[in-house]
C-alpha cells in the first residue's frame, strides 16, 4: 500500500497540471509537426489531465466518493423536504443506495472524459460531455456553498430567511472533488467550477480546433480499453481489496495515539484573539480585541451579543485523528485505553452490523406463589416457633414482547469463516482482539456474539469514523502500542501464521 508523503494545495496543484499541460502541448506539437490553435491545445492538455488526475485519486477510494454522494442526497433529500417539489425528496434515499454503483461509474467517466480531451477523441460529443460534467459541478459546489448562508432550521429556498455566510451551516463540509488526496471548501470548489465554465463554452465554439492525437481506430481501442481497466481497477479497491493508494489519516505506519496527541494539544492551546459582537437592535457587527473586550464587556452587555470568535491557529493541523474515540458498550471513554495497550492488537472493524430487526412474542412460565405462616412445636426445646411456608399456587403461560435480530447470513459467514479462526489463534497466542462496531449496542453485541460465536472484547464508535479507518465490513487493522502496522479488506486478510511472520516482531 502507498501513501503520497507530500503537502499539496490547490495554488500548487494547478500549477503542476499547468506544468504538465505545457509538455502535452509540445508533445502534440512535435507529434502533430505543428498545431494550428494553440490555445485550444493547452486548454485541451489542462482541463483533460486535471480531471484524468482529479478522478485517479477518488478511483483509488470509490467508497470514499460513495460516503461523499450519500452526504450530497442526504442534504438534497432534506432541502426538496415540505416545499412544492417534495416529489423529488423520496428519489434522494434510492440513489443512496446505489451510491457505490454511481461512484464507479462516475469517477471512470470522470478519467476517461479527460483522456478523451487529450487525444482529441470525438470532439463534439468530448465537448459536450465535460461542458455537461463542468456545469453538474458547479451546481453541486455552489448548492454547498450556498448552503453557508442558511441557518439551522431554514430551508434553502426561503430565500428571505437567509444570513451572514457561516461555514458551519453547510452539512457538506468539502466537496470530495480530490477525494482525501486534498480537502476543498465548497467555496473554494465552486469557484474551481465556476473557472472551468470558461474552456468548456469556449470548447463549445471551437470544437474543431482541437486537435487529434492517432488514428480514429486507435482512439476508440484506447478509449474502450481505458474504461475496462478503470472499470477493474475502481471495483478491486473496495469489492476485492482496501485501496493501494491510502490518502487518509489512518494510513499503515501512522503513530495515532502521538499524531492524536499533538494535535488535541495544539487544540488546547489556540488562543482567542478577538471578539464578534451584533448589536441587539440595529445589526451592527462590531470586532473586539481579546484584550480590550475581557476588559470592557460589563459596558458592552447590555447592547451587544457575542456571536463568533476569531482564534489563532493550532500549531498541528487537525486531522480526523482527533476524532478517534472508542467507548464501551455503557458509553464510557476508552480511548486513551486502547491506544496506550501494550503489544499488539487486532481490532475487527464493523462500520455497520448487518441485520433486520422486528418484535417477537415467546411464552414464559409465570408462576404465582401462596405464602403462609405455620406453628413448629420443636421437640428438643418443647417449644412452639413460627415459619414462614411459600408453595406454588399456579403456574399460567404468558407472552413476553423482544426484540428479535435476523441477521444477514453472508455477513455472518464472514465472522464464522474469516474472523473467528483469526481471532481464536491470535488469542491463543497471546495478541489481544477488539471488535470495534458502529451503531452497537448491548443488547445487539450479545445477539452477534451468539450466533458468530466470537469471545472477544466489543466496543462501539462513530461508524464515519470506522469507514475512515479501513474502507472494509468487517475490515482488521493491527495495531502496536497506538501505531497502525497494517490494515486488510475481509477478503484478503491471511492466517494468523502469515500475520505473525511478516508483521508481529
């Protein structure tokens, strides 16, 4: 598995498509013996490898990309939600559903648009296809983005009930253009778009200026063969393996338990550095330094209120690592716990238990007992004692509601078959095994732990939190004192021999 140890912006990043884009178009010169339009030619050579390389990094993550349309559903379902258009609410939840199937099919298209760009492969069609693609963005980041300026409890379209922009209010934090290779604001993005809106009206126009790279016969081969491959590629990272390419914090040989660390404490230690105030009647915002404002606000009480701070920034950039948290079946915290466990640990990781849940009715004995006071004449002492006597009076059958868990049998053969040989040979040699399970509770644990028959330690976290660690249900991540050493999808995880003899030292 690879991880890109570089620190990467957006400036940086178009810069070195740009850079890229400059050799393509020399090369097409030099192939072509000259280029009649050569503004076309760069502008062929940028957009095509920017959405080749923006739609690699989520090809290497699918599930990722999937996780992030559930969000954009989510939140289209909520906002077509009690107006004129609920209609469309209800298509929101099916499309959910097929998420894993639309994030393949849209990241192939994604690299495949752009290559199509760079040879210059039908440039009609080409041209109306990423016009098409260019303007789908632009309305899913400027939706986002313009979801910051609607407060909590405000629908989108109640324009009038609109505020002052507010990060906070957009539930889709970033828009997953880049995957995790880099996070954008959706303000950010949608400007991006917005940008890409000019080459793509302009190819528009001048679509037969682009120019062509081989023959007709060749493009189509490298076209339909591109789309096989991506096709394989895309679904091998989440149906057959975790991806090769790990962009996310959880990465193999990460150090969570000190990354964690530095990073809350950095946290900790951010200092506010001024004051935003409204004033109670007009609106009036006013900003107040720290210094000034711990001094004076007995004089600003009465006709100010706080609404924001501005703070310095944390020394150690927050990452999802500070988000690792897992607690008990009761809720109590045990994070600190489990990353300080000396050794090593296998942690069995289930974002999502897969089962069906009803009420069930079953029949109880209910006994009803009859209770009397006798005289005992103790012959040794010559003397009466009372006692007490309780003989059953009847014994009538009842119901008695409970939840009963059907449980999916594929899932469950995964954890007999897969999970539990692993988990008993690692304990019986002397590994520790935790299951980490989202969305669990006691009740839930116990039915799972029947009918997989696994004895292990449970937990529960946030099942985001799970998907970020290792994109697999169940996945195994072992881990060294807080440290991450390797991670496996179900279906590739080896014998605990394996295990032991390339990673247990």
């Amino acid at each position: 598995m690879i991880l890109l140890m570089f620190s990467i912006t957006l400036p940086k990043l178009l810069l070195g498509v740009g850079l890229v884009a400059v050799l393509l178009t020399g090369a097409v010169a030099l192939i072509n013996k000259g280029q009649k339009n050569w503004v076309m030619s760069y502008l062929q050579n940028f957009t095509g490898f920017l959405f080749v390389f923006s739609g690699f990094v989520k090809a290497a993550d699918p599930l990722g990309t999937a996780y992030k349309l559930v969000q954009y559903f989510t939140e289209f379902e909520t906002t077509f939600e009690g107006t004129w258009m609920s209609f469309i609410a209800p298509i929101f939840p099916k499309l959910s559903e097929f998420s894993s199937t639309i994030s393949v099919g849209f990241v192939t298209f994604e690299i495949v648009l752009g290559l199509m760009l760079i040879i210059g492969a039908k440039k009609k069609l080409t041209s109306w296809l990423f016009f098409i693609l260019v303007v789908v963005f632009t309305f899913l980041t400027g939706f986002t983005y313009l979801t910051g300026y609607v407060p909590e409890g405000v629908n989108f379209f109640n324009f009038g009930n609109w505020a002052e922009y507010n990060a906070n209010n957009m539930k889709v934090t970033d828009c997953g253009c880049f995957g995790d290779f880099l996070k954008l604001e959706p303000k950010i993005s949608f400007f991006k778009d917005v940008f890409l809106l000019f080459p793509a009206i302009y190819f528009l126009f001048t679509f037969k200026d682009m120019h062509q790279l081989f023959t007709q016969k060749n493009r189509d081969i490298l076209i339909v063969a591109s789309t096989i491959l991506l096709l394989i590629y895309c679904i091998s990272n989440f149906k057959w393996d975790i991806p090769d390419i790990d962009f996310r914090p959880f990465n193999i040989g990460k150090d969570v338990k000190t990354q964690r660390t530095a990073e809350l404490d950095a946290m900790s230690n951010v200092q506010i550095k001024s004051w935003i105030l409204e004033h109670n009647t007009d609106g009036r915002k006013l900003e107040l330094p720290n210094a000034q404002y711990m001094k004076e606000f007995q004089s600003y009480k009465t006709e100010w209120k706080v609404v924001d701070n501005i703070q310095t920034e944390p020394t150690v950039k927050k990452t999802k690592l500070s988000d690792f948290e897992v607690m008990d079946l009761d809720g109590e915290d045990l994070t600190e716990e489990f990353l300080s466990e000396e050794g090593y640990t296998l942690m069995i990781v289930a974002h999502e238990l897969k089962y069906d849940s009803e009420m069930a009715t079953m029949v109880i004995q209910d006994t009803t007992y009859l209770t009397d006071t006798i005289m005992v004449f103790e012959l040794e002492t010559k003397e009466e004692t009372q006692q007490i006597v309780r003989s059953i009076s009847s014994i009538v059958p009842s119901d008695q509601r409970y939840v009963k868990y059907n449980w999916d049998i594929d899932y469950i053969d995964k954890y007999k078959n897969i999970i539990r040989p692993l988990a008993d040979k690692a304990l019986s040699n002397g590994v520790k095994v935790k299951a980490v399970m989202g969305g669990a509770d006691e009740d839930i644990v116990r039915s799972f732990k029947n009918v997989t028959g696994l004895d292990i330690e449970f937990y529960k976290a946030d099942d985001i939190l799970l998907k970020t660690i290792v994109r697999s249900n169940p996945g195994v991540v072992l881990w060294n004192n807080g440290k991450i050493i390797y991670k496996w999808h179900y279906k590739k995880v080896p014998t605990f021999d394996t295990m032991a003899s390339q990673y247990i030292r």
